[in-house]
DNA sequence: CCTCGCGTTGACTGCGCTGTCAGGACCGTG
DNA sequence: CACGGTCCTGACAGCGCAGTCAACGCGAGG
C-alpha cells in the first residue's frame, strides 16, 4: 500500500508524498473556455443551467464539453459550494436478502433526490465501531448518514457526531432514540402471525428466534410473548438462532427435543430462513407441516411461495423503508437551518402484510398443550 | 427538490442558487491552528502523519482538533491532492443473494486499501444507462469503477471513457474485452457438475436456464450444452427462467409437460432459487428428487443445506471476486503512470466447488430417454 | 568563536470551481 | 439624442487544504 492513509502511523517521508503521484484531470474548465472562445465562467454557467447565455455560445460551449471529453471536478465543486450532496450508508457487512434490498432502495432514493451514495461497511455492528464508520462516512464527504445497523443505539451519537444529520433505518427505535427512525411495522407483523394462529385454534405458539444482536430479533420475540400472554397462551420458551437456515434447522430440533410431541403445534420463525431450517427439521422428525405443525416466517423472501410448502410469511417491503429514511435524511440535510435538531426524534413505521399460504392450517384435534380456548 | 441538478433544464435563476443555501462545516484548520497555538500548516502536518512534529506540539494540536471536533474537509483535499481515494461501484439494482454478497466484498476491499466506495445502480443495465452510470460515478469522483452488470459489453466504453480505469466482475468475458474482468468459473462449475451427473449414470441432462439478459446465464447454458454434446448424450432444449424460484417451478413444470415422463433424470438449475421451484414443480408431479430426478443448483446459497432435500449446488466465493475486483482496479488505478492501457485486458478467474449433497443420486435402472452408454 | 546542517515551523501559493460584481451591448422610451 | 433597463459576459476573489520554500533554533564540528 503506497497510499498515505491518514491516521496510519508517520511514514517515513519529509512532508508529503513525492509529488508526481499527483493525478491532475486532463482537462479543465479554462481548456474548455479557451476551446469555446468564451470565459472559463461562461463555461460553469452553461453547465450549470444558468439563464442568461446566449444560445448560440450555450451550443459553442457544449461542443467543446464534447470534443474535450470534459468532466466538472467533483472535489473543487463541492469545496466552493460548501456541499458535496452525498449522503452516507453505514451498515453491517451482510448478504441477508433483507439488507441487500434494502440498500437499493436507499440508493435509488437518493439518486432520484440528486444524491449520491458512499457506502462504509462495518464487520461487527459493535458501538465504537458504527461511530467510527460514520465518521468514515463524514470524512468521505457525506452531509448525512443513513445508519442500516441491526443493534446500534442512536444516543452513542454524542460528542461532534451529536449535530450530524441521522436517520437510522430497518430497525426498531429505542427508547430515548436520538435520531429519526423508519423501519417497517415489526410488532403489527408478529401480532398478525399469532392471530392468525390463534384464529386456526392454535393453543401453544412456539417462537424461534432470532440473534439478540439484532434489535428487531428481541423485538419480534417480545411481540410474539405479549401477544401470547395477553390470551393467556402457554408459553414456550423460545430456542435462539442467527437468522440462518442452519440455525432454524438446529434450534427446531432442539425444541422438539424438549418439548413433548404434538404440545406445540404452531411456530412463529424470525425469518424465512429460519422456517426453511424449521420444515426441514420438522420433516425428519416426521411431522406434517401444516397437519401437524404450522409454520410463519417473516420478510417474504422470493422463493417462500415455491418451498415444497408454501410459507405464511410477513411481507416487509424494506425497499420502500429504504426510500423513506433517504426522504427524511434529505429533509434533514437541507432543512438544517430551521428548527435544527429540536424536535423530537421521529419514528416513521412502514406497514407488512401477512401473506396467508400453506405452511399454516387449522390446529390438529389433538392438540396436547395449551389451554382449551375459553 | 431545490438542489442545482447538473445537466437539468435550467431552473429560472439569475445564476446560482441564492446563496445562504450553503453549508460550511462549522470548523476548518485554521481554526484548530489558532487554537492550539500554531500554524495552519502544522495541523495538516500532524493530521497527515508527518515526521518532523515535536511531539509536544503534535499533542497539543490533537487535543485542539477532539475538542473543536474538527474533520477534514474531503472536498479540499481532494481538489489540492488531485486524487479522491474513491472507485465507484456501477451495477444493476437487484436484492439477488449473489449480488449483495459480491458488494460487500468489494466495499470492504475498498476500505482494507484504503478506498471509499461510492455505489450507483441502474434500473435496467442497457448499454447507454450503464455508460451514464460510469459518467455518474466519475463526476461524484471515482477514479476507477467496478461494473457488477450482468451483461455490459466494456466495447462500449468508447470516446471520453476509454481511458477509465474499468474492472468488470462477476460476468464471464466478452470477446474483444474492453476492461479487465474477474469472475467466477462459470465454466469449470458447470462442467463439473454434468461431470458429477454423469459419473452417477445419467444420460438426459436438462437444464433450467437464466435470463439471456445475463452474460453469465448464457454462460452456463452454453457450457451446459457444450458437456452434454461432448458426450455424445442427448440435448433436451432447455427452459428459460430469470433466476426466481417462480421461473424455475414454471420452467420445470413446462419441461415435465414436454417431454415423455422418465426421460430427464437429471436437471442443472442454472442458480439455487430455481432449483428450490424446481423441487417444488417435481413434487407437484409426483418426482422424487433425487430417486426420480436429480438436481443441481449453482450459488450455494446458505439455506440451500438447508432445504428439505439438501441441494447438491456449485459454491462461487463471490466476496472473494468482489475483492480481487477491487485489488486489480486499485493496480490500475495507482499504476497509471506505467504501462498505461497498453497491456491487454487482463481475465482472472475464481475457483468454483461442487458442493454435493442430497438431491443428486444414481440414474433410475428405468430411465427412458438418452441413448445408452457408449 | 563561527559555520554547517539538521530538525522544526510558518508564509505563501494554487488546486478547479462558483459567487459577486461590474461592464458592455442592445433595446425601448422620453 | 440621452437615459434607464435588460440581457449577456468576464475579471476577480476565495472555498479549505497540502506543496514549496525559506527561515528559525540549536547542537556538532572546525
């Protein structure tokens, strides 16, 4: 690595780099005004839209933009206008479906709102290390940050990070949140899963959940919980995995394991991940999904209406979540001289949808656990 | 939208936005130079890492710059370095597992060489979207970009952009290669895994084909096709899909529909999600996979261990492409100077594995079609 | 003692662009 | 013809930073 990373302990050189690395544009605008005959200023009033150029020199100027194969420096237009209209994404580095579209949604968004996008990507998701990747993202030139991190909690913005524009999307506010939040409608998901249930006589809802390292894991099990206690449901203790098929495979199993046979007769998965590992488990363990057990995943993967059984899953459009933290981002990056961060944190909730297929059915008559339905 | 869009009809203003619209970062250098009691230059020096600081000083301007919360401003950096220390990522907006997994490896490559990564997406990758694309990236200040489109021909990279620094990734190359490309072995994958098929007896190899909107997909059809041929066994017409496990189950129930009930042993999906519509389409028909038919996918993705018959499938490391992308654009980039684009286009590619699993077994005694073995 | 050379520091400049402001050309009106 | 107004154009400054070069202080060597 011959580049001088800053931060990066002192190399062992007098100042700077050798000059000579230095990679000037070919071309600059005062080649282009030359070219047309007019000033270097006609030239960025041409490119920029500016009224009050006569058409002929416009076309003059175009020509030689043409000819010269011209690019404005991003570096020098954002320095004199004190803007760069670049907007951050910090995000856990993660190939789940979810995350990966919504991301495009978020990029698309911005792109439509004249921004563009610098991603930074960060290993663990861990406190320090999201803060870091944010001030990766400012120093890279983004006005605002979108903030895709499953567990970070927005009041370690602190310090100079405190006035930064924030918009902290697909995952669930905390309490005390200090930045604005959009995210989809995880609680009224899981709450539909479990009356859907319940609605098919379901008397004892099992849950796997997902990683406590995910803030909308802890959420979708704290749903599924109150929405089984508040009908006086048995509880099961649910069996933790990681999002994984894997995961969903071994922590089935293991419930079925502790649980007696036919107690539990539906299950609620974190993801549809998850329920893919669940039916497999479910299928060596001889059990008939949906006769004897039925199964709701969450995120409407593409292939959840094509498993052998089809998935009831919860629909979560994240693309649209995306697009919606980007609106608020821009509305705080270009409203910041007004009420500036006075008010108070907004929460914006993207509706799901429960999407009805196989893998749920009516309850087995024999249902073991549970109480009779009163 | 009240931002000067570049390359927008002109807005009715005299010249530029009306100023107040700018933001300047609250705090500069020279501000933490005063401060801390020294010159402008001092501070870039120590936040540059340079030698010849007394480390007396050098401490007082760091204490200067944490309690300013002072960050350097990328805009004038850049424009005085002349370099940005940014590549662009240009590719096609999709949430498929591959793509997403490929980004990620790219972003953190970045990152590790000390690179920020500034992402646009095209909607539908045609030749023209993609070259603004590459325009995009190079005004928002790439120095190089990276084309994750699946089927982009670097021919097109003609006038202004041909001097770019390109690296094409995950696509299999085009004759008459225009950029420097990295992929996976497309070829090797799939030849292994008709290898694999026939090795178990199978004679009547079909196969589930990708959009021909995607380089690779015609890639691994035409190798496919090449395998079968080579060995002198029956050519089944393959169906189309675009890589969802709806196309797949239709592609499969078509071809069942088509030819005579026992013919086809063996299907190569060309990814995994077709594959799982696949199954789903087999079962429906009353096949058993792999007793009736055997199947193999292409991608690994997580949960393909996962599905109720574990998916014999080909792993392509595509975070491993996404970061030999990166080293090789970061060589062009930096190696500029040299031999210039006078090397012809370099074509790397990235070992595949067969992963073999449970849905590919022994060629039914019965089987109808093909002709016997030779 | 002076000189030399090194380590350390700062004044100045300019990167490429846009905002400001002033000036010229041209129109219509008094 | 003079005058004000409109339209178009260019000279100039300066955004925040790093490169250049000169100057300073100080210890070693002559």
């Amino acid at each position: 690595m011959t580049t001088t990373d800053p931060g990066a302990p002192a190399p062992a050189v007098v100042d700077g780099p050798p000059s000579g690395e230095r990679r000037a544009p070919v071309v600059v605008m005062t080649d282009v005004a030359r070219a047309a005959g007019v000033s270097q200023k006609t030239v960025s009033r041409v490119l920029n839209g500016s009224a009050h150029v006569r058409p002929e020199v416009r076309e003059r100027v175009r020509r030689a933009v043409d000819e010269l194969g011209y690019r404005r420096n991003a570096a020098a237009r954002a320095l004199v206008r004190g803007r760069t209209h670049v907007i951050g994404v910090v995000g856990l580095r993660s190939a789940l479906y979810g995350v990966s579209q919504h991301v495009m949604g978020l990029e698309r968004a911005a792109q439509a709102s004249g921004y563009g996008v610098v991603v930074v990507s960060t290993a663990t998701g861990e406190a320090d290390e999201v803060l870091r990747g944010v001030e990766r993202a400012l120093e890279l030139g983004a006005e605002g940050v979108v903030l895709v991190e499953p567990y970070f909690d927005t009041r370690a913005l602190r310090g100079p990070l405190a006035g930064t524009p924030v918009v902290a999307a697909a995952r669930s506010a905390h309490e005390g949140q200090r930045a604005w939040t959009v995210d989809a409608d995880q609680v009224g998901g899981v709450e539909e899963a479990v009356e859907h249930l319940v609605d098919l006589g379901h008397r004892c809802i099992g849950h796997l959940a997902g990683p406590t390292t995910w803030r909308s894991a802890l959420v979708r099990e704290r749903t599924w919980r109150a929405a089984v206690e508040a009908r006086g449901l048995a509880v099961v203790e649910p069996v933790r995995g990681d999002w994984s098929a894997r995961s969903g495979y071994e922590a089935t199993c293991e419930l079925l394991a502790r649980e007696p046979r036919g107690r539990v007769t539906a299950l609620v998965a974190a993801n549809d991940h998850m329920a893919v590992g669940a039916m497999r488990a479910l299928a060596e363990a001889g059990l008939s999904v949906p006769d004897d057990v039925s199964l709701v995943g969450f995120d409407d993967v593409p292939e959840a209406a094509y498993l052998p059984v089809p998935l009831t899953t919860v629909r979560q459009d994240l693309a649209l979540v995306g697009e919606r933290a980007v609106a608020s981002l821009v509305e705080l990056v270009e409203g910041h001289g007004r009420a500036d961060a006075g008010d108070e944190p907004r929460l914006d909730v993207v509706p799901v949808e429960l999407r009805v297929r196989s893998s749920t059915g009516p309850a087995p008559r024999a249902a073991g656990g549970g109480r009779p339905p009163t």
